[in-house]
C-alpha cells in the first residue's frame, strides 16, 4: 500500500515539490490518499526538511565516481534544508561531520568487512528513524538503491578486463564466481530486490535499466526509476581555473604543445587501461601522450608499457583530489570500458569541453553523438578502432569543432535537474510511509 506518482492522478492531493511548485500527486487506486498523511509531516516533505540516511562503504572522494557522488550529494541536500546522515565505515579526511555515522566493521576482511556493515547497518536502522534509507552498495533493507557500480549479479559473471584471450576472459570468468565478496554482493542484492517490499532502483541510464530488467524480470516497473548521471557545472567550469592544466603539465614535465589523452580509472582492467595503451603503441605519434590517473597500483601496466617500448609516451600520475586539474590538461578523454553503468567522468570531460572516446557498454555515452562529441566505440577490444579515433583527435581543427559541441551539452548535465528529480523519489517515499 504506497502512494506513488504513477499513472492514476488523485485529484484531491497536491504536493509543493522541492523548487516550490505545486504539482499533481500521482497514485495508485488501492494506496491511501497522500491527504491522510498528517500535517506535519506533510510540511516536512512539502516543503524540505526530510530525515535521509545516504549509505556508502567508504566516504572517500579519492576512490571514485559513486563516492564523489554521494558526499557531493549529502552537501546539496543539506543546502535544500533536509538533515543528511553520510552512513559508512570510513570517512576521508575533511569529509566526517556532525550528524554523519561511521560504522565499525573491525575486520581485516574484504568480505568480513562488508558483512559485519550490513550487521551494523541494521543495528543502526533498527534504532534510528529516516524518512528515506538511500544505499549506493547491496544492502539488506532500504527505500532507494542506486547501483552506481551496475548489478552486482552482472558483475560477478564478467570477465576481468586484465586478461587477454578467449581462455584467460573464462578462467577470469570463473574466478569473479568464486569470488566470496562479489558473490556475496549479488546474494544481499538478489534478495532486496526480489523480496516482498523493493526499494525503488535508481538506474543511472538506459543501459543499466535494461540490466534490470533482464536480470530482475518479476521486478514492477514502479520501482524502476531513471536518474542519469549529472555534473556539477559551477565546479566543473572551463573557465573557473584556466591556469589549472598548465601546472599539472608541468608538474608532470609535459610539453604545452603536446596532445594529452587523459584516463581516470579505479578500476584500470575494467576500464580499459590496457586497450588504452595498446592504441598509444598503435598509433606511435611523438605527439601523443597518455596520461593515467588512479589509485591502482600500475605495476602490470608498466611493464606492457616497457614492452611496448612507450617510455615517457604514458605517464602514471597516481590518485588525485582534483579531477578538475587534470580534465583542463587533457586534449581528450579515453575510457574504453568493457562495462560502465554511467561513469561520471565522461560526463565531467563533456562539461569541461573535452572530447571522449568510450564504448557502446557505458551508460553516459548516451548523451553523446559519435562523431560530435567524440567517439563511441562498439567494442572495447578493438584496438585499432580506439587508436583510429585517438589520431582523428590529433588534429587540433576537429578537436575544437568536437569541445565547442562537448560544452554545447552542459545543460543536459546540470546538477540541479538532477536533485530536483531525485527529491521527486524521496517525496514519494516519504509519501508512502
């Protein structure tokens, strides 16, 4: 019995939506009016004010898009007047405040760890009232789960983006199987949303709704909501630090005339770190050089890179803090991902007025127009195709035509649509309450 904004209008119930507007409330004939909801909860979600746990296993920006995302998220929705509780095990520095709750998992475990934060999630759920439970990771219970890394289930059956040849993609295949902690991921997903009460699934784009549906078929589509990716524009604005690229050059000892193709990865075998570099050897041009910025360490890319004979044409810069720098040293942005529901660095190079190359397999290419924005690939083990579209990115003439139409989609990514849509959910699950 939820009150949802679906196809049968109740015209008795009206709701004041997060920018003010007054706006029809949508539901079921067989839930209860909204208007039997009383007053003052109605004013807290009428008009901000919501109680909202968000739930991430680490709260460190450093280790990816999903991270980023959800302390940029607990910050704009503090800015909107609702309480926000950052629910993780561990919390970078500069990132842990008043109201945010640490879970001890104290185990030296992967999958020790995550077990022991469902055990102690629960614990803290079943004392602590929210008015939405909002999980970027499987979870036993919640009202919204947005599986910023894909469906665990598809992901625990895909093969390692490290290993080449048809028998090292089934021996990595199996491998992801006997992994205890993806397993397990799929498990505590398989029984949230096959069990009786589903949180609405937040799918980051068409390519992960289709995921969902194939891999959940029984699933309602009430619970299958679509909220693309967005970026930040007042941060991720080419013109806020001009200078910004110029020392990450330097500091780097890379030429200002040089043509920078700029990776970001935390996972750099899923990614396509290796494809990448296999298209730097391919196309051999003193002019190129590759820049890669993650965490992981790059010892196994190194030596392909010795092997190649690649020398200073790739360049490791390590983790990073501040995309931004680096995104204004780039000249083109790659990530030849063999799976990516809808990695938010593409989206933050298109804001930036970067070109990008990327696959068929990544949901933010979806925005894109091949050819316009940059280039989207069908297959991500297609070298010679990815080294191809890296020496059409060498002339500077269509770079500049591919920037202006990559800055020309910046209104299709702003933020504020975007948490103007997703306050929409938490209304409604407030409403359902």
């Amino acid at each position: 019995m939820r009150c949802l904004w679906m196809a049968n209008r109740c015209t008795r119930c009206t709701l004041f939506n997060a920018k003010g507007r007054r706006g029809e409330v949508e539901m079921r004939v067989d839930s209860p009016c909204v208007s039997s909801v009383s007053p003052a909860t109605w004013g807290a979600y009428a008009w901000g004010g919501l109680k909202i746990a968000l739930v991430i296993l680490h709260a460190d920006p450093a280790r990816g898009g999903a991270e980023r995302y959800t302390i940029d998220l607990a910050t704009a929705l503090r800015g909107r007047g609702h309480t926000v509780a950052l629910i993780a095990s561990s919390f970078a520095a500069g990132v842990q405040q008043a109201g945010n709750v640490q879970l001890d998992t104290g185990t030296r475990t992967r999958l020790g760890g995550y077990l022991q934060f469902l055990d102690q999630l629960d614990r803290h759920f079943a004392g602590h009232r929210y008015d939405v439970s909002h999980a970027m990771l499987p979870v036993r219970a919640c009202d919204v789960y947005h599986p910023h890394a894909g469906i665990a289930l598809e992901a625990s059956n895909a093969p390692d983006g490290r290993y080449e040849g048809p028998v090292m993609q089934v021996i990595s295949r199996v491998a992801g199987r006997l992994n205890r902690r993806r397993q397990r991921f799929g498990a505590v997903e398989n029984a949230l949303l096959g069990g009786p009460r589903p949180p609405i699934v937040l799918c980051l784009s068409d390519y992960v709704k289709q995921i969902v549906r194939r891999r959940y078929p029984t699933l309602d589509e009430r619970y299958i909501a679509m909220l693309f990716n967005a970026v930040d524009l007042d941060r991720f604005d080419p013109s806020l630090r001009p200078d910004a690229g110029a020392e990450v050059r330097s500091r780097f000892g890379i030429d200002p005339a040089q043509t920078v193709g700029l990776i970001i990865a935390q996972d750099f075998g899923r990614k396509g770190l290796r494809e990448a570099i296999l298209a730097t050897a391919f196309v051999r041009d003193p002019r190129f050089t590759l820049l890669v910025v993650g965490k992981e360490d790059p010892a196994t890319y190194r030596r392909l890179v010795n092997e190649k004979q690649l020398g200073s044409s790739v360049i490791f810069a390590g983790r990073t803090d501040d995309p931004y720098a680096f995104y204004r040293a780039a000249d083109l942005f790659l990530l030849p991902t063999r799976r990516d529901p809808c990695s938010l660095v593409v989206l933050e190079s298109l804001a930036m007025g970067v070109p990008v190359v990327s696959t068929a397999l990544n949901g933010a290419c979806e925005i894109m127009t091949s050819g316009t924005h940059g280039f989207v690939l069908d297959d991500p083990a297609d070298v010679p195709r990815l080294a191809s579209a890296i020496r059409s990115l060498l002339d500077e003439g269509a770079r500049k035509t591919m920037a202006a139409s990559c800055l020309a989609l910046r209104p299709r990514l702003a933020y504020g649509t975007h948490l103007d849509a997703l306050c929409e959910i938490y209304q409604r699950v407030a409403a359902a309450r």
